[in-house]
C-alpha cells in the first residue's frame, strides 16, 4: 500500500510539472528580450508592492505564477534564454512590456488603472501612448508618468529658479517669449497653446461608468470567491476526514509490520547468531590446531638455528685461532728482521764512526804541522827585522836595482807562510766534508 501511495504522488509531481512546462514552451522565442534594453522601471509615481500577492487572488500565487485566469502561460525568454513571466516583465522592463505585449496589463487591474488610461473611445493606452499622443493630458492628469523615462523632463519642461519643475504650457502661460526663444519646438509641437484650445474630453463621466462596472464585477468576483472558498473548506475537510482514516488504517497497517518485521529480523538474528558463534568456535578450534603445529615448528628452526649457529661458532673460533697463531709468526719474524736490521745499522754506524775518528786524527795531525811550519816562517821573519842597523843603512846604499830585488824577496818569504796557512784551511775544510760524505 505504501508502494502504490509514492507511485501516486510521483504521478501526481509528474503530471503538474508537465501543466506547468507546456504553456512556458510553447511562448518560446528564438531571441528573447533585452530586460535593459529599455528605460527601467524605477518604482516612482507607481505603487509597488513587492509582488508579494497581496490584494491578488490568491489561487494565482507562488514563484512560479506569471499568469492569470486563462492566460497561465503569458511570460517570455530574455536573451539568455532565462524565462520571465509577465509580472517579472513589468516589474523589470515595463517599457518592452507594453510595446510588444500590451494585453497582459489586463491581468492586474491595479495596473490598469496607474500605467495608463482610457481614451474618449473607451480605448485604454499606456502611459507610453500617452507620452507620445496626448503630452499635455499626460502631464495634466498623470505627471508622476515622467519618472518612466528620466530624457521626458527634460525634453518637456524647464526647473524654475527655485528649481521647481513646470510643464512646457505652464512655462508657455508664464512667458511665451522665453518659450519660443529657448525651446521653439514646444510651439511647433503643441499649436494649441497659442489657441489656448483643447481638444473635448467625456472621459470623466466614462470613468464614473466603468467604475460602477468594476465595483460590480468586483462584487460577483468576491461573491464567487466566498463559495469557492466555502466549497473548498468542505472538500477539504471531507478529504482530511478521509486522510485521517487512510492513516489510522496505514498506522495499523504499518504496526503490524513493524511487529511482524521485528519478530522475523529477531529470528533471523537469533539464527545469525547460532551460526557465527558455531563458526566463530570452529574457526578458533582451527586456529588453535594451527598455532600449535607453528609452536612445533618454531621449536625445531630454533633447535636447527642453534645447532648451525654452534657449528659456525666452532668454525669461526677454529679460523681465529689460526689467524692468531699466523699473525704471532709474522710477528716474530718481523721482530727478527727488526733485530737484523738495528745490528746491521749499529755496525756500519760503528764502522762510520770510526772512520770519522781516524779522517779527524789525520785532519789534527796536519793542522798540527801546518801550524809548526807557520811558526817556523814567524820565526824567521822577525829575525830578518832584527839585522843590525849597519846592515840596514849599507843594504839602503846599494843601488835601487839590488834594494827592489831585495824587497821582492823579502814580500815572498812573507807571502809563503800565508799561503801554508791557507792551504792548511782548505786540506781541514777537506776533511771535514770527507767525514761527512
């Protein structure tokens, strides 16, 4: 039965937006509307309600509604392809509203009656039309009409010095000569302000008459409204009548369920717990066989383990002890060549050593002669000074011949124990480089 109520009310869901789509589609256009192609409607002059449905009849309302009666599907795209229904038109592009869709202004009489008016023929016209065909009835009877188009005031009139704004007849009446200087197309545009004549009106007592039409159409709408309302308070209340017993019936219905359902889902889980605790014993059974025939295994790879593991200890420790015993020959053969080679070395440091003494012996012993010979030389010069001063006076007579040969003697036995000297130096350098090589 629930089943069967969700079907319904899908069908019912799918059927009404299937009524809504069809009127939308079939007032589609290629290219939709501008909604700022036009001067927009900014409210002023105009009474707006927020098109929250009051003082509408109220079967038309909602976000959806665009319509009216007989007219549900009167809207239009824009140029995003967004679709606008009539009142959305009004509210935001009035202007494209009544130049290609006039007839929709008889949805709402409130929009009769302030976007336009009627003519001496009973012919209603916006206040477009108005604009454009009749300024001065426009201005006289309606000129909060010019907060449409803010281009009109200017176009039309003139801000006195208190800047009060007047219409171009009243500025005309004030001072004609101003108008035709500063703004001669008004004259040219309105001829009947040099006549001063206009044309006859009879829409007043027309309005009286269609006022009393609406008051009494008005009327019979009301009236229809009221048992329209009271025949729906009365299906409506047989129908909750009904709704009610349905769920008193559903409520029954569904506690039946509920206890049947509970009764076999406590069933059902009485069994599916049987059979997981007999699965979770078999299951632990199993587990417990195979964890003890891993113990047994673990317990021969640990005995397997150790006895590899001891046999390898034994090898490494066999191949450390004869790494130790080869390492300690090594040693001591090492040593032995250490001793050699320390021996060798203190022999031919000793032998060294003693050639060294015997070269410095040598090298005394040289010196020792070099310096009696310098003696000796010392020795006889000072007595070659000491001769008697006889022999002296007598060597300066002598000629000048023998007394330079005599002084070139005497400079090369000077000369001779230098140069002994001098080659005693050079023989002990000698030796002393000697040693050291």
């Amino acid at each position: 039965m629930k089943k069967r109520l969700r079907n319904t009310i899908t069908l019912s869901g799918a059927v009404l937006a299937l009524a809504i789509a069809i009127p939308a589609l079939a007032q589609y256009r290629d290219n939709g509307p501008d909604y700022n192609s036009g001067p927009g409607y900014n409210d002023q002059g105009y009474n707006d309600r927020g098109y929250d449905n009051q003082g509408y009849n109220q079967n038309y309302r909602g976000q959806g509604y665009y319509g009216g009666p007989g007219q549900s599907g009167w809207g239009a795209y824009d140029r995003y392809h967004h679709w606008h229904g009539a009142r959305w038109w009004h509210k935001h592009n009035i202007q494209w509203f009544y130049a290609t869709h006039p007839n929709w202004a008889q949805m709402d009489p409130s929009w009769m009656n302030e976007d336009g008016d009627y003519d001496n023929n009973n012919n209603w016209h916006d206040a477009y039309w108005w604009h454009q065909n009749d300024p001065d009835f426009f201005y006289s009877n309606h000129p909060t009409w010019a907060s449409w188009n803010p281009n009109w005031l200017n176009q039309d009139g003139a801000y006195d010095d208190q800047h009060n704004w007047h219409y171009g007849e009243w500025w005309y009446n004030q001072n004609p000569n101003w108008v035709n200087t500063n703004h001669p197309n008004w004259v040219r545009q309105h001829e009947n302000w040099v006549s001063h004549t206009e044309p006859q009106d009879h829409r007043e007592a027309m309005r009286e008459n269609w006022a009393a039409v609406n008051r009494a159409n008005q009327n019979q709408i009301e009236q229809q409204n009221q048992q329209n309302r009271i025949n729906q308070n009365a299906a409506r209340e047989q129908q909750n009548l009904q709704n009610r017993n349905d769920q008193a019936v559903r409520q029954q219905q569904n506690q039946q369920n509920r206890d049947n359902q509970n009764a076999a889902r406590e069933q059902q889980n009485q069994q599916n717990r049987d059979n997981q605790n007999a699965a979770r014993e078999q299951q632990n059974q199993q587990n417990r066989n195979e964890q003890a025939a891993r113990q047994q295994q673990n317990e021969a790879n640990r005995n397997n383990q150790n006895a590899a593991r001891e046999q390898q200890n034994q090898q490494n420790r066999d191949q450390q002890a004869a790494r130790q015993q080869q390492q300690s020959q090594v040693r001591a053969a090492s040593e032995q060549r250490v001793q050699a080679n320390r021996e060798a070395q203190d022999s031919r440091m000793q032998q060294q050593n003693q050639q060294n003494r015997q070269q410095q012996a040598d090298r005394q012993q040289q010196n020792q002669q070099n310096r009696q010979e310098q003696q000796a030389d010392h020795q006889q010069n000072r007595q070659e000074r000491q001769q008697p001063q006889a022999s002296h006076q007598q060597e300066r007579q002598q000629p000048e011949a023998s007394h330079q040969q005599q002084s070139h003697e005497q400079q090369s036995s000077r000369q001779q124990p230098a140069a002994h000297e001098q080659q005693a130096n050079e023989d002990h350098q000698g030796g002393g480089h000697g040693n050291k090589n």
